[in-house]
C-alpha cells in the first residue's frame, strides 16, 4: 500500500485570456438558449487537453513532469486558433459539444503523441483513440431528448464564434482535477 496521496490529473495546454473571453460570449448564447440536459463548462475550466492521466500518486509528479518536460524541449512554440464547432460522437447523439482548433495542428499531433508515448514507459496506458484536438464546451446528459440533443447542436453551430483568438502553445501544464458537486475545479 502507497503512503502517497493521489490526485486526478491531467496534461494540458492552457487558454490565454482573449479566447476565454469569447468563450463567455458563446457560453452565454447557449446558457439564453435554455437547453435541457446540457452541462456547459464554464470558461475558466476549458482548456486543451493532451492527455488524461486518471488517479495517480502524488510521488508520480516528478517522474510525469520530467517526462514532459523532455518532450516538449525537442518542440517548438506553436499557434492554434478557434476553428469549427460539431459534436462527439457525431451531431444527430451529441455527448460532448465542442470547438474544434487550427493552425499548426501538425506539430501539436506530433507533441501529443510524443508525451503519449513518454508516459507509457511510466505505465501509462497509451489512447487508443486518435487525438482530435477541441475544446470541450458543454456535456451533454444520457437522459436528453433527441429533441434537446438536435436544439443544443444548432444552438452551437448558430451562434457566432469568435475566431481571432490566438492560443499560443509554449508550455504543457499538469492539472489537478478536484471534482465538486457544481462542477470540477483546477490547479
């Protein structure tokens, strides 16, 4: 038995203030709509994430950082921007509402896979599915209407989207998830 404490965490890339300000804009939008089912995550909580880590040994930080920490030394900076908005797993039974990033997305695949596999000589599991990089603004509950689900899909393609906003990737952070009854917190 470990002597350690775990906590929840997770790598990622955290947003700048300019495109949380246009998520507030879009949370809005949604929130007006009175969407039943629909869980929106509030802005300070999105962020892009490259790899979820699960419950882990706090003596396990140093190991996974360092890991990290090699990786992104061998990548550049890169830009990404706000791009399209869809639905996991598809628009028609919409679990997840999200906005879908581009730009320098290559290099990013690149950078996400490299930690991936990084971690998995930690014991990590590697994903099996492919890294699709987004921004996950809302859940969408099991128990919603096919009626709810199709509104929450248009609501979300139909409000206007900032897509100025830059979000430059210059660092990997690891997150702690606290999860509270009104919704996980982060450090």
């Amino acid at each position: 038995m470990s002597d350690t404490n775990t906590i929840r965490a997770f790598l990622a890339v955290e947003l700048p203030g300019e495109v949380r300000e246009a998520l507030v804009e879009l949370t809005k939008a949604l929130s007006a709509a009175g969407l039943r089912g629909v869980r929106l995550v509030r802005p300070e909580g999105v962020h892009l994430t490259l790899k979820f880590l699960g419950d882990i040994d706090e003596d396990r930080i140093i190991p996974i950082s360092d890991a990290v920490s090699r990786v992104a030394a061998t990548h550049g900076d890169l830009v990404l921007e706000l791009s399209d908005v869809g639905a996991f797993p598809n628009d028609t039974r919409p679990r997840v509402l999200w906005i879908g990033l581009a730009g320098e997305t290559g290099p990013l695949l690149r950078l996400q896979k490299e930690i991936d596999e990084a971690l998995a000589t930690l014991g990590f599991e590697r994903e099996r599915r492919s890294f699709t990089p987004h921004l996950t603004v809302a859940r969408v509950s099991d128990g919603t209407s096919p009626i709810d689900r199709r509104s929450a899909v248009e609501t979300l393609i139909a409000t206007p989207l900032r897509r100025d906003a830059q979000i430059p990737v210059k660092s990997v952070s690891l997150i702690r998830s606290i999860l509270r009854p009104g919704g996980a917190e982060y450090e």
